[in-house]
C-alpha cells in the first residue's frame, strides 16, 4: 500500500528536497507551502503529517493542534529550533516524534517509516526474511519450499529474532525471552544455540546476521 | 497627607467621641444624683414635720421659690391659724408650730434657680390650687405600682428634674409628693469643665506625639534619599538599616530587593554575554568547516564540468564537514545553554528509545559512506528519565559522533539503550583506533568547562565529550569510558529511569 504524507515546509529549496527523496522511497507526497493552507487539509486522508514549526500564516504548532482535534494520524515534527521547550510542547500537543535541522533525508525516512511500522509489529506470525519463511505460531521454519527441523530452543531463538525481522536483539533480551537467564554462563549457551541454528540453516544461513557488541538481528532481505 | 497630619487628624477622631461618651456618662450620673438627692430630702423633709405641717394645711402646702427654696417664697405658718368662725379666748396663744423649723431646707440650687415642692392624695389631685399637676408619664408609673418615679423635663428654660414619690402611708392629702428642681446651669459648667478637659488633653497628647514623630519622620526622609542614592548606584551601594524598628526592617528589605534585581541583572547580563560569544564563536567556528565544504563542492563540481565522475573523497568530505557543522551548532547551543546555569534546563520526560534511534539514524548517513558500519537497538518497552531532552541527545550524539568519525573504514559502532533494576544505560562500542591511557583518563574526568567545547579539536574528542561530561554532570548522570581488549572504546551513559505512569 502507497502511504499518503503531508508535508508542509515553506522552505522551497528543502522542501522539494523532502519531497522529492520521499517520492523515490514510494511514498505519495503532498507539499504545502502555508500553514493556512495545511489548515484546510484533512489530515485523516494521510498516512503520516511531516510538520515544519515556522510557518507563515498559520504557525506549526497549531496545525499540529488542529490535526490532532480532527484525526489519530501520527505527526513528526522538522524542527530548525533545537530548542527543548517547542519540542516539548510539540510532544505534549500530540506530535509523534521530531527531526531536528539539519538532518540527512535518510534520517527522515527512518523516522517515517519507524512511524509507519509501529502498529501491529509484533502482531505478525509469518514472517518473510529472505529465502526463510516462518510462521511463529505454528513453529514452521520454511527455507525455500523445504520445511527445517530446529529444535525448540533453536526455533524460539529464531522467532524472537523473526519478532523484529531488521532490528537488532540485544543477546541480553534473547537470554531472557528464550533461556534460562540464571543458569551457568547464559551467553556463551545462546552463542551455541545460534551456532547450531546457523548451520542448520545453511545457505540462509547469512540471514542471522552477528551485530558487533549488541547481538544478532534477521535480515529482512536476502542476503547473498 | 503627611504623617504628622494624619497624627493630629487621628487624635482629633479619637477626641471627639471620647469628650461626647464622657460629657454623656457625667450627665448621667448628675441626674442620678440630683434624683437621690430630692428624694432624700422629700422623705426627710416630710418625716421631720412636713407630713404633720401638710395634712393640717393641705391647700397650703407647697410652692416654688429662688433662691432659698420653696419653704422661703411661701413660708410655712409658724403658728396655727384657727379655721374661719373659731376665736380663741383672749390672751390664749397656741403653741408654736412644733419643730417647725426643724424642716429641713430644700437642696440649694445655684442663685436664680428654682426649687418647687407639692403635694397629692392617693387620687394624685392637691389641695393646694398652686400646685402643678402629676406628668401623665409620672403618675402612670405610680399608678402601676412604682413607689418613685422620675423625669428629666424643661422648666423656663432650664433642663431640670422632677421626682414623685409615694410616701409611706397611703392616705391623706400629702400622700403623694412631687418635688422639681432646675439642674441645667450644674451640667453646662460640668460639660464645659470636660471639653476643656479633653481639649488640654488632646493638645498635650497631640504635642507629644508631633514631638516624637520628629525623628521617625526625618528617618523616613533619609531612608527615601538613601533609596534614591541607591538606586542611582545600580543597588551597589546598600542603605543604612540600624536598629530593629519597623524602619530598619524596611531598610533591610529594600537591600535584600536591592540584591535581588542586581542579581537579576547581573544574570540578565551574564546572558547577554553568553548569548554575544555563542554568536561570536559560532560565526568563526562554523566558517571553518564551512570553507572545507565549499572546497571539496567545487573540486566535485570542477569534475563534473569536466565530464569526470568526483572524486570520492569530495563527496565524502563534503558528507563529514555538513554532518559537522550541524554537530557544531548543536554542540554550540548546547554549552551556551549550560553556561546559562540550571535555570535554563527543561525538566521533562525523555523517551529514550526514540532518542537513541534519532542519533543512530541521524549518523548512518556519515557511518555509511565511511564505510563504518552502524548498528542500534532498544529494548521494547519504553525506557524514559527526566531531563532536557536536547543536552542528553546531544550528549549521546556526541559519543556516537565520535565513535564515527574516528572510527576506522569497515569498522563497527553499535549503540544499546538497556535497562535494569530502574537504571537505564546507553552504551557506545567502536573498534576504532581507541585511545591512549593518559587521555582516557583526560576524557573520564568531569567538570570540563564547556567553553572547552568550542575549541576545535582535530585530533579528538575533546569537544564534543566535554559537553557530554557537563549533560551527564547536570543530570546526575554517569558517563564512563573503558578501553576494550580488542581495541577501541566503550562509552556508556546511565542514570535512574523516571517512573511510569
């Protein structure tokens, strides 16, 4: 589905900018230059409101009131003010999350997209990671069209990953969720088990990425 | 109105309704007396005599008189006088009037003033055709049961008092007497007495108080121009408070006023200062990196014209010196707002999840074309603390931005958020080059001045971490650094997590 944004900045230069680097992640942009004119708009017809602060005519902070009165759309805020009371405000108004300028366009589509992702994450039961398939619920691991045999312990080192396909997972948060935590030296234990579950994947086995000092994370694209 | 007017105007209110309230109280008590005393003297009077001297002669007892009494303007027979027709024998003489003049006079009153006594049956009516009848207002009061009643009344002119009495027998013409009397010149002279009274009273009074009002007055007027003089000094200079009256308190307070606005205004300019350096550094720092930037766009752009691909390295730099100005500005806003005292930070609750994900993307663009690679992760539940949300990003940006900038290419930077046993941790791992013993120890040490911070460090990590060192400083935060075995730097930020509600 083609998420609709609002976004308003009067800033052209930076706006066509955003607009543009949102346009070839896919997203439908609507760009608006006045804060009386985001006034008009009907902001449960969009997916996500990206809300300059400074605006002539109406100013941001009142757009952000407006659309919170009228729709449950999630509002990040492009703030040049790195100051912490507007953000306060902004956030106590209803606003979502903020981008400080300058930022990179990257740094605002990760905002956007964390935004978008958030409902019903952990709400999935099959997920898609590469050549993997797994369905949580009914614990099936598909490489392909070939169902794996994991044991238990491997499977649910494997789903708390899935959980958070892209993210990556502490090993303390593994040892919790699939260990014991207290028994003997739980990290070099979870360290086996990944082990194990990585040769049993075998040519997926990349998909089960380490992440330096932090954990391991599933990649959520195939990674040859 | 001055102070000492209001004093005399005061006294005066004050006197007023004094000289009435006593000039009331003494009249009252005069009347009383006058009462007593014509009562006093009607039952003596009429046991010594005057009952005997009355029903003998009733239609000719009594009478008004001045100024010896009413015995006087109508004397009472000394002799007996034989009704009309009788005549003694010749040379027969009755007796004397017994103890007639052992009646006693009436109360004198002053010269020209009047006296007057009468006599009634039981049915209130006299024998004596002079005699004024009983006031309707009197006789309701006896006839209701009253042995004595009396009445204040005007008599030609004068306040006066009249008394009417039952005596103790209940028959006969004199069984009811009334007697009157003229009292007002007594009260007038008695008023008059008071007012002079109160009149050389309140002038006394009035003097003594203007007297002592001298000095507090002329204190007041000094406080006012040492105020003055105060005030022109800025509150330098401070005004006298001896003593431990009303006015010195009022002195000191005006010197604790006084340090308080030059407190005030020493703050207000302490910012103003800040506010002028931050834009003084801020200009000149900026413009640093700035040039480079401008250097590495035009090489790119020179290569372009030329129909060359850029160089890599341009486009690389041009990446790091954008990322740092914006670093710079921050790091900027940040030292002046913590040279501005703790007044200026903003006490909230911060989500920490959302902070560590906002530095972690905010440096992968950088991290990307260094080819470092970056990684983060937080918790699933939220993990907040209370502070200024943009000092503690700051701080945390600072760390990573480190960590990036002189990590190595193909190297790592991970960021965690945890939280356990109500403590939250951000942790900064790189395998970059790390640092030397003596300057890890240089970088663990607290209360760096965060005027440090402007300090363009090329090297190192001097800037940045001096403010990190002065967020976590401020917040009661922790903020460490280990070197790891396998080379590099572990930096860690923790501090208590706010309670969820």
């Amino acid at each position: 589905m083609t998420h609709r944004i609002l976004l308003v900045e009067d800033d052209t230069e930076l706006g066509r900018q955003v607009k543009d680097h949102l346009e070839r992640k896919g997203y439908f942009v609507t760009w608006l230059t006045h804060g009386d004119e985001a006034l008009a708009e009907d902001p449960s017809s969009y997916s996500i409101l990206v809300l300059d602060l400074m605006l002539p005519g109406a100013y941001g902070l009142d757009v952000l009131k407006a659309a919170r009165e009228r729709a449950e759309v999630p509002v990040l805020i492009l703030s040049a003010r790195n100051e912490t009371a507007d953000k306060v405000r902004a956030l106590k108004l209803g606003a979502d999350d903020y981008v400080t300028k300058p930022f990179w366009p990257e740094e605002l589509v990760a905002r956007i997209e964390a935004r978008l992702r958030r409902p019903g994450m952990s709400q999935r039961r099959v997920v898609e990671a590469g050549p993997l398939t797994i369905d949580v619920a009914a614990r099936r691991v598909l490489l392909g069209d070939d169902e794996l045999t994991l044991a238990p312990v491997e499977f649910d080192v494997l789903a708390a990953l899935a959980k958070r396909v892209g993210e990556a997972v502490p090993r303390l948060t593994l040892v919790e969720e699939v260990l014991d935590p207290a028994s003997a030296d739980p990290m070099r234990t979870l360290d086996v088990h990944v082990s194990r579950l990585r040769k049993k994947l075998g040519d997926a086995s990349r998909q089960v990425a380490t992440v330096y000092k932090i954990g391991y994370r599933l990649e959520a694209e195939a990674v040859s | 109105m001055t102070l000492r007017l209001r004093l005399a105007a005061g006294i005066l209110l004050t006197a007023i309704p004094l000289s009435l309230g006593v000039l009331y109280v003494r009249a009252e008590a005069q009347r009383r007396a006058v009462e007593a005393e014509l009562r006093e003297y009607v039952e003596g009077a009429m046991q010594a005599g005057g009952r005997w001297l009355c029903e003998l002669f009733p239609q000719r007892f009594g009478g008004e008189g001045s100024p010896m009494g009413a015995w006087q303007a109508e004397p009472p027979p000394m002799r007996i006088e034989l009704p009309e027709g009788l005549n003694l024998p010749e040379g027969f003489e009755l007796p004397p009037f017994p103890g007639a003049d052992k009646i006693p006079r009436p109360p004198d009153p002053k010269p020209g003033q009047k006296v007057a006594i009468w006599a009634y049956d039981p049915q209130f009516t006299s024998a004596n055709p002079k005699a004024r009848a009983i006031p309707d207002a009197l006789r309701s009061k006896l006839e209701a049961g009253e042995r004595f009643a009396a009445q204040s009344f005007e008599w030609e002119g004068y306040d006066s008092i009249r008394v009417v009495m039952r005596m103790d027998w209940d028959k006969g013409p004199c069984a009811i007497v009334m007697a009157e009397r003229q009292v007002e010149a007594r009260l007038a002279e008695g008023a008059s007495a008071v007012v002079w009274g109160v009149a050389i009273l309140g002038a006394a009074v009035l003097g003594i108080v203007l007297l002592l009002a001298g000095p507090i007055v002329a204190r007041i007027r000094s406080l006012g121009d040492q105020v003055k003089t105060s005030a022109r000094s800025n509150y330098e200079m401070p005004v006298e408070a001896k003593g431990s009256d009303e006015i010195a308190a009022l002195a000191r307070d005006f010197n604790e006023a006084g340090r308080l606005v030059r407190e005030h205004v020493e703050s207000v300019e302490a910012r103003r200062k800040t506010l002028q350096d931050f834009v003084a550094n801020t200009t000149h720092d900026v413009m640093i990196p700035l040039t480079v930037l401008k250097g590495h766009l035009s090489g790119i752009h020179e290569a372009l014209a030329a129909g060359d691909a850029p160089n890599d390295e341009s486009v690389r730099g041009s990446l790091r010196e954008a990322q740092y100005i914006g670093s710079l500005l921050h790091d900027l806003g940040a030292a002046a707002k913590l040279d501005a005292g703790d007044v200026a930070l903003d006490q909230t609750d911060v989500d920490l999840g959302a902070l560590v994900h906002r530095v972690a993307e905010r440096h992968k663009p950088l991290a990307h074309s260094a080819r470092i690679q970056l990684e983060f992760a937080v918790p699933e539940a939220d993990v907040s603390t209370r502070g200024d949300v943009t000092l503690i990003e700051q701080a945390v940006n600072n760390l990573v931005h480190n960590a990036v900038r002189y990590g190595d290419e193909g190297g790592h930077v991970s960021l965690l958020l945890g939280e356990t046993e109500g403590r939250f941790t951000i942790t900064v791992w790189d395998d970059g080059p790390g640092v030397a013993e003596d300057e890890l120890k240089r970088l663990a040490e607290p209360g760096y001045r965060a005027s440090a911070a402007r300090t363009r460090d090329p090297q190192g990590a001097g800037r940045g971490l001096a403010i990190a060192h002065e967020v976590a400083q401020r917040h009661g935060f922790e903020l460490a650094f280990r070197r790891l075995d396998e080379g590099g730097l572990e930096a860690s930020l923790g501090g208590p997590v706010s309670v969820r509600q």
